[in-house]
C-alpha cells in the first residue's frame, strides 16, 4: 500500500483527506495491512518519512479533522502534547453555549426579544403562553432559568468556594 493508495480511499475536502474506510471504536481511521489492522495516520506517516513512528509518539493530524488522514496533516505527536491538545478543546461550558446559540437559530419557538419579554412580563404564564402560541410550561421554564439560559462567559456560575 502507498499514499496513492490511501488517497483513493479518501474524500478530499479543503486540504484534508477525508478517511472513507473503517474506524476504531474511538473513532481513528483504521485499515488491514499486511495482514493486521493498524491505524491509518501511522501508515501514512511511515510511508511518508520512509520509516516507522518514533517510540513514544502518536501519529495524529494537526488540522483538528478527526477524520483526515492527509500526508502534510499528519503528524507525531508526544503523550504530553496530546494531553495538552485534548484540554485545549474541551471547554463544556463554551460548548454547550454554541449548541444552545444553534438550537436557538434552527428550532426555537420564540425569539431573544420575546424571552426577554416574557422574563420582563408580571403577566401569567397562561396568558403570555396565548399570546405567543406556545405551552405556559415552556415559558415557566424559561423564568425559572432552565430554558434561554445567557451564557456570558465560560465561567459563568463557577462562582467562589
């Protein structure tokens, strides 16, 4: 097997190539070698540098594409780097925020400027709920604070202990 070979198996999309064969479990791109599964990305990076990863590294990409597999992407990386890298990009807060801002956009039934009418209302959540055409459960849990949650920092709520 040679680059060629893998890129076939690829889609390439930007300047990734983007694995269309197996995975782990994990989710890395897998293929049968000589007989035995092994990871793509190690594949590629010893057949791109004429030999095999260094002891103690892990062949990942730099690109952040879990599954591009591309020769100038591929890299060896350290335990200690990869460590760095996973904590780099697990921010939960930021995350939950950005998929709230998208869910808000694709699905929502009210808009920001009503919520905020509705946090701001001394009216019943039965009659808000007529006005608006949505259930007054749905506007209860949003003045309680469990729907339309503002999330203006990623530390927001850690507080003092």
């Amino acid at each position: 097997m040679n680059l060629n070979d893998i890129k076939a198996r690829c889609e390439e999309v930007g300047t990734c190539w983007e694995w269309q064969g197996a995975y782990t479990t994990s989710g890395s791109p897998l293929v049968y070698h000589d007989g035995k599964r092994t990871s793509v990305r190690k594949l590629v990076y010893a057949l791109k540098h004429g030999r095999p990863l260094p002891e103690g590294q892990v062949a990942s990409n730099s690109c952040q594409n879990p599954r591009c597999v591309c020769d100038d992407h591929v890299r060896g990386f350290t335990q200690a780097q990869m460590l760095h890298r996973s904590r780099a990009n697990t921010n939960q807060e930021l995350r939950a925020a950005r998929i709230a801002a998208t869910k808000r956009r694709t699905v929502a039934k009210l808009t920001p400027e009503q919520v905020q009418m509705v946090r701001d209302s001394p009216k019943t959540n039965l009659a808000l709920a007529a006005e608006l055409g949505v259930h007054h459960s749905h506007l209860s849990v949003i003045r309680r604070g469990k729907a339309w949650r503002t999330f203006g920092s990623p530390f927001a709520g850690l507080g003092a202990r």
